[in-house]
C-alpha cells in the first residue's frame, strides 16, 4: 500500500496542474500534496527526471492514474462497507453480551427448574406410593363401611321396634300409674272399721221382763266409731261386707244368749240353759253381712234371760269392715 500511495505522489506531482479537471477527487488530492509539501527536494528532483521521460511513459501514467481512481472508488466503497460492518459488529457484539448473559440466566433458571423437577418428581414418587397405600385403606374402609352399613339398618330397625315398644309400655305405665293412683286414693278413703268391746265388769246382767238391747260398755278398740257404746248400736259407715263375732258366757241356772238384730229385725237365734249355777257355759257366734251404710246392727238379752261378764271379758262383741262394695 505504501508502495502503490508514493506511487501515486509521484503520478500526481508528475501530472502537476494539467491533471486537474479531469478527475475532482485526485485534483484535490494533488492540491493536498502540493500544500502539505510544496517544496520537498526529492519531488523537484523527481519531477526533473520525469522531463526527460519518454512520452509513451504518459500514456501508462494516465492508465495507472485511472487504475488509483478505481482503487480510490473500491476503497471508499470497503470503508463504507466497513463503517457498515462496524456498526452491525457492535450491534452484533451487543446483542452478543445480551444474549450471553441471558444465556447465563436461561442455564442458572434451568439448574433451579432441574432441582425443582427431581424435587417434583421424588415427591411424586412419594405421592403415587401414598396413593396406593390411601387406596388400599380405602378399600378396605369401604368394606367396613358396609358391613356398618347393614349393621347400622339392623340396629336402626330394632331401634325403631323398641321405641314403639317403649311407646306402648309408656302408655302401659301410664295407664298402670294412674290406676295405682286411684288405688291409693280410694285405699286412702277407704274407711277402716273395727270394733272389739266386752259387755261388763258388773257379774250378771238380767233376767229382765223384757228383752233389751245390751250395751256392751268396755270399749277396747273402736276404729271408726262404728259402735256406740251408750246405745249398744253398731252402724256400718259404708256399703260393705262386715264380719262380726260375740261370745256369750253364762254363769247362773237358765238361759243364756243373744238375739242378733239388724235394724230392728231379728237375724240370728241362739240359747244355751244351765241347770244350775256358777257353771260356766259359753259359745261363740260369727257373721259375714252383707250392709249398705247406715245399716244397724245389736245384740239383745231376751226376757227372761242372763248373761255374766266382769273384768275377765267373757262376754265380748266386735267386728270389722271386710271390704266396700
Ligand atoms: C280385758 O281386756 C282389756 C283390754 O284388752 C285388758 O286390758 C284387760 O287386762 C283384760 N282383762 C283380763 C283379766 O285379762
């Protein structure tokens, strides 16, 4: 290059101003040179000799001069080309870096996303065998599911069989409950009769001309108050079956006895005769009346007739409510 540049210094300084107007660009050229350089020995030595040249020498100065404009054209065009290059390289260049350090970005990113995907992929491992073992569990739970199921049903329909039971024994209960009840309350109202008197502790009674009502005066029990002993009359509080007793005792020679009335009518008959005195001669009688309250009940001494009794309760009458009617 360097050859070919002083070449052409020489061609232009040889050319000197006859070159110029044919080609702009080298004319100026000439003119540089000629300015920077305007008085350098050699040129001047150079341009002497070039004088003496032959004239064909011109000819071929003229075809290299053309070959340098070529050149000069071909250069300007490999610096454009250039300048274009350069500019593309940086651009190139920065992409370059770019791409590189996202390069370095992308390889990091996928070194994570690999840990996260072994990660994944183990846990998925553990995942799968957990579901397996979850399924068998299930299945096996599924079964017992059942068998509770129709357990379940069967208690649930016994259940239900027990709670109507329960529901009739409560009616049951209730129903026993309100009978006992009035059970209780008609216990509670139910009168308690019972009697139990002997007659005297005054030896014998009679013989009298007429009968009479004996009143028996020791009053030992009197539950009630059925019996009055100042009328000798006993009284049935309710409707009732009444068991009643005397015992008659006869210590002197003739009859002994009572007659037994209800409401003034004569019921029972009874004597006994002792032929002589102080023989004891005794019996005992019972009933089971029927009586509605109100109804009376005495005992009397025929006319005629004796009865003995003193502090040892010979002669003795009582009585009781069975029950009501
Ligand atoms: C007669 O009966 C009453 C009452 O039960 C009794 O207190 C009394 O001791 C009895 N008399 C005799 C001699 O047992």
């Amino acid at each position: 290059m360097r050859v070919v540049a002083g070449l052409l210094l020489l061609l232009l300084g040889l050319c000197g101003s006859g070159a110029q107007g044919e080609a702009g660009g080298l004319g100026e050229v000439a003119e540089i040179n000629q300015n920077t350089d305007p008085k350098h020995p050699a040129e001047e030595s150079t341009q002497q000799s070039t004088k003496q040249t032959d004239p064909d020498v011109w000819t071929e100065l003229r075809a290299l001069r053309d070959m340098v404009v070529e050149l000069n054209v071909q250069v300007e065009l490999l610096q454009r080309e250039n300048s274009v290059q350069a500019t593309v390289l940086v651009s190139l260049e920065s992409r370059l870096t770019s791409s590189e350090s996202k390069t370095r970005d992308l390889e990091k990113e996928n070194a994570d996303l690999q840990t996260r995907l072994s990660s994944s992929e183990s846990e998925l491992l553990i995942s799968k065998s957990r579901i397996d073992q979850l399924e068998r569990e299930n299945a096996v739970q599924a079964t017992e599911l059942t068998s509770l199921g129709s357990r379940l049903t069967a208690t649930e329909s016994k259940t239900s069989d027990l709670e109507k039971e329960n529901a009739d024994l409560q009616i049951r209960l209730s129903s026993s409950e309100s009978r006992i009840d009035q059970l209780e309350r008609e216990n509670a109202e139910k009168p308690k009769v019972a009697f139990y008197t002997a007659l005297t502790d005054a030896g014998t009674l009679g013989p009298y001309n007429t009968d009479i009502t004996l009143k028996y005066s020791k009053v030992f029990t009197n539950i009630g108050k059925a019996y009055n002993p100042s009328t000798g009359f006993f009284t049935a509080p309710v409707k009732g079956v009444y068991n009643l007793q005397f015992t008659v005792f006869g210590y002197h020679a003739g009859y002994t006895g009572v007659q037994v009335y209800k409401n003034n009518q004569r019921i029972m008959y009874n004597s006994e005769k002792s032929s002589e005195n102080y023989v004891p001669e005794y019996f005992t009688k019972s009933l089971v009346l029927e009586l509605t309250a109100g109804d009376e009940i005495h005992l009397v001494l025929p006319s005629g007739w004796s009865i003995y009794d003193n502090s040892d309760n010979f002669s003795t009458f009582s009585g009781s409510l069975l029950f009501t009617l």
